[in-house]
C-alpha cells in the first residue's frame, strides 16, 4: 500500500460542517448495508468532488473506516485539489492490469480514510467501469471498510456513474442551487433509476444563504443538506 500525505481540499465554518454531518447521518439511517456509495453530479462545476471527499473525511473522522475512490476517469480534479505530495498509481493501472491491487491503495495522513486515485486517463473510460474486473474489486473491498465512497462524472455528459451505480448499494446526486432545470434533473434520476440504482437522495450545494432568507431561517431542518459552501 502507498502512503500519501494530503492537504484537505477546503476549511469550512459551522454551518458547513454541520452540513456534512447531517449528511453523513442521514447516509446511516439509510441501514447498515449501504455501504458503497457512487456520487454523481448532472453537469461539471456542481461540486461533486469537493462534496464525496468531504463526506468521506466526515465519515472518516467519526470513527468509521472508508475507502475513497476517484472514478472519474475523464477528467479528475482530485489529485491536484489535494496536493498529494507524492506520485501515486491509480485506479486504471489497476483496471488495466499493469498493478495489484494492493499497489494502488493510498494509506492517507487523516485518520481512516484510505484512497484510491484515477491514474492516467484511459482510452476506455466506460468500459473499465462497466468491467467486471472493476465490479470484483469493489466487491471484494467491501470487506474491509464500512464505507466507500465512490466520485464518478457527471451523469449529465456521460454514462459511467450508471455504470458505476449498478455495482453500489446506492446513489447520491449533488445538484448546483440554479444550474439546471428540474426536468434536466428528473432525467438524470430516470436513468439511474433504469439501471436499478437505489436513489439515496441529492445534496443541493453552493446555495447563497446570505441572500435566501428562507434557508438561512430554516436550514438544517430538512432531510436534504443545504450548504453554503
């Protein structure tokens, strides 16, 4: 296993991490066995990443032991947010066949929190996710974590977050507070939905409290988790 030492992607205030708390809460009532979990997002820009490794750095913080995997094989930003201070292997040496397993699991400098990055970006994207190699390994880790959170593309431009789902125990969809339209978002669930993935509920993110007297007055009421972030 490699050991990388990260920068966290962001500080936060009260209110944000309050809000990753609840939504690591709410991921918990769930039931015990969701335990893999796929992130997507409709469009690029709407935070997903920030979002799945903050949740995963919550989770890990609260005691439980997670695996975060960057499986957004087009075009991570992870690597680079995180500073990682070192080179690593990724997840598509793996898929590929040129590394073990065991070679490109990261062991992280915050505690519980494992990681897997993408690697270089493949000429096959789709179909090493939709691999059964990559199905079998997911499977396989699930044994060793009581999370995994799984970062995927944004389903809006691409299939490989259902692709991803159809191997996890649910899906969660971060949406950008006035990005998108809600038959555009609609349409995203519908094509989750046909791949049988359970839908665990969406995160509304980079919604501007300062300005919106109606969540500033009523957030953290809700089962969805608004932040401001």
């Amino acid at each position: 296993m490699q050991t990388v030492n990260l920068e966290k992607i962001e500080s936060y205030n009260f209110r944000s991490t309050e809000a990753y708390n609840a939504i690591r809460t709410n991921i918990q009532f769930c039931g015990k066995d969701i335990k893999i979990i796929c992130i997507t997002s409709s469009i690029p820009g709407e935070g997903k990443t920030v979002v799945s490794f903050s949740l995963a750095t919550s989770m890990a913080e609260s005691g439980k032991k997670v695996l975060f995997i960057d499986a957004d094989l087009r075009k991570s930003i992870l690597i680079s947010r995180l500073k990682a201070d070192s080179a690593v292997l990724g997840l598509t040496h793996y898929l590929s066949g040129l590394n073990g397993l065991e070679d490109v699991l990261c062991q992280t400098n915050i505690e519980n929190l494992d990681l897997i990055f993408t690697g270089p970006i493949p000429p096959n994207p789709s179909d090493l996710l939709d691999s059964e190699m990559f199905r079998e390994m997911v499977a396989s880790l699930k044994a060793s974590y009581d999370y995994i959170i799984i970062d995927t593309p944004p389903l809006g431009a691409v299939i490989d977050s259902a692709n991803v789902a159809k191997c996890c125990d649910g899906v969660v969809v971060v949406i950008q507070a006035n990005a998108i339209s809600y038959k555009f978002a609609q349409r995203i669930i519908k094509q989750l939905e046909k791949g049988s993935c359970k839908i665990l509920g969406a995160i509304l993110n980079k919604v501007e409290l300062k300005n919106n007297k109606y969540y500033g007055k009523y957030y953290g009421n809700y089962y969805k988790t608004y932040t401001d972030k």
